[in-house]
C-alpha cells in the first residue's frame, strides 16, 4: 500500500524531523511505501489535491493536531480514501477518542494493522466538524489562545483566567425538529465525540460512529459540575449541564457568540445550523 502523510511541521510545537525520521525509518525495510507532504499553512489545500491525483495513495494520515485533521478529512470527502492519525498536536482530542497512541511507532502500527471504520461527521454553517464545535466560552478561549500565539500548560492557563474574567451567558433558541426550546448557558457544544482534547469528558455517551451528535448546554458554572468532566464519571445535574441527542439543530443567539470548530477559531455568528452525515468518512482505527 501506498500512504501518503500530510505533515502540519508546526503542530504542538514539535520539529518536522521527529516525525520524518520516525515514519521513514518506520517503512524502511516495509512492504508498503510512505510519501510525505508539509503544509504550509497557504496553498495547501491545491498542493494535497494535486497530490492525491498524482499519487494515488491507498491512504493518507494526517500528522498534526485536530486541525490538521479536520483539514485533510475534507479533502477526502466523497472518496473511498481511509484517513489515519498521527497525533502531533497539542492536545490531539480526536486522536485520544479514538485511542490511537501518543507514540510515532505505536501510532504507525495502528495505520497497518488497525480496520476501517466509516465516521459521522457534523455539516456546520456550511463547514464540517469531526470532533467538537461549540459557542461562547471554549470558543472564546481558542481565540485568545491563537491569537496571542500561547503554548503549554501556563499560557492556557493564561487564557482561562482573561476568558472567565470576561465571562457573559448567551441567551438562546435552540430548535431541535421536534421541539424548541429556550435557554441562557455560558457555552453550547455540539459534540460528535466525548472528550476534549484535555481529558475533559463533556459527553460521557458520545459515539463518533452512531448516527448523532449531542448537544452539551452549559447553564451554570459549577466547581463541582466541572470537576466531574476530569473525574469518575457521575452524572451532570441538568440544572448545570444539559445533554440533548440530536440529529440536526438550528441555534440562534441573542447577541454574537465565538464560535469554533475542531480547535480553529471561526469567527462571532448569531445562527447555527448543524446536521449529521452519517459514516461519510473512513478512518483507521486500533482494532
């Protein structure tokens, strides 16, 4: 087989030659062949698609964090291209939900001798989530963190406390189908998976493959709420934290929320339509 690794040379802070080294010594005496490309951050997605038009690749793995992942998952869009994970990132929260290891040779393995499995993905605002997508607090976060360009644990740390400073509820309509319903919340997940990439499991039943997301509605900042998101899990008080299933949903805010989407900040939006394309992505998975 032929794999083709789409490499983010700047993901979670780490030199492109660690991973480079690793995968080709990796495949040096392997029946199988290896091809790297390095994003760039500007004309990648015309490089990748003229890549896999040339290559042909039997699958393409994805080196970085769930950016990148997100990226090349929407060049294989509508092929029947597999996608790996190599997690490079900082946090790498769809590479730990789906259990691949932190490893290069342990995350390598899983590429040749993991099996496919078709993913939903979210249809959001026109883009596409794997992982998680929310508005207002985390959203806000992820800006601040990628605009003041913070790394490791203290500049998160950094970022927590200027976003919780500046902390405001939304006031929603959420529109399910069936029901609509009203609601003030510091945040608003739409979440295909269970866990950030901190650990932090917001969606204790999430499933990436069972044809629905959930929808994660933080009404009360709590200390004890938010200690069970990083503990045992117990189950939320609804009161505080309320988890819808769902298919598709429109949200609508009162005022302009942050909005982001697997790790990337979007932008400041009042509406937002979502719903799930069931198993439209293949991955490779640990057995």
């Amino acid at each position: 087989m032929v794999f083709l690794f789409a490499i983010n040379p700047v993901s979670g802070g780490k030199a492109k030659t660690d991973w480079e080294t690793g995968i080709n010594n990796y495949f040096t005496n392997s029946s199988h062949d290896a091809e790297l490309l390095y994003l760039d951050g500007k004309t990648d997605e015309d490089r990748l698609r003229q890549k896999l038009n040339q290559l042909k690749p039997d699958r393409v793995v994805a080196v970085g964090g769930d950016g990148t992942i997100k990226f090349v998952a929407e060049q294989l869009l509508g092929t029947t291209i597999p996608l790996g994970v190599l997690p490079a990132g900082s946090a790498n929260g769809m590479a730990r939900e789906l259990g691949i290891p932190p490893n290069i040779e342990g995350g390598l393995n899983v590429l040749i001798n993991g099996v496919l499995k078709p993913t939903d993905v979210i249809a959001v605002n026109g883009d596409i989530c794997l992982h998680l997508a929310d508005i207002g607090l985390n959203a806000q976060l992820v800006k601040h963190y990628q605009q003041y360009n913070l790394r490791g644990k203290l500049g998160y740390l950094r970022g927590v406390v200027n976003v919780l400073q500046k902390r405001r509820l939304l006031r929603v309509e959420i529109n399910l189908g069936d029901e609509c319903i009203s609601r003030a919340a510091f945040m608003i997940v739409l979440a295909n998976a269970r866990m950030y990439g901190t650990g932090a499991v917001i969606n204790p039943d999430g499933d990436p493959f069972d044809g629905q997301f959930e929808v994660v509605i933080f009404r009360r900042l709590s200390f004890w709420e938010i200690l069970k998101l990083f503990w045992r899990y117990q189950p939320f008080d609804p009161k505080k934290i309320e988890i819808l299933p769902a298919t598709s949903i429109t949200i609508a805010t009162h005022r302009k929320a942050y909005f982001q989407i697997d790790g990337e900040y979007i932008g400041r939006i009042t509406e937002l339509k979502a719903e799930i394309r069931p198993g439209v992505l293949t991955l490779i998975v640990p057995e």
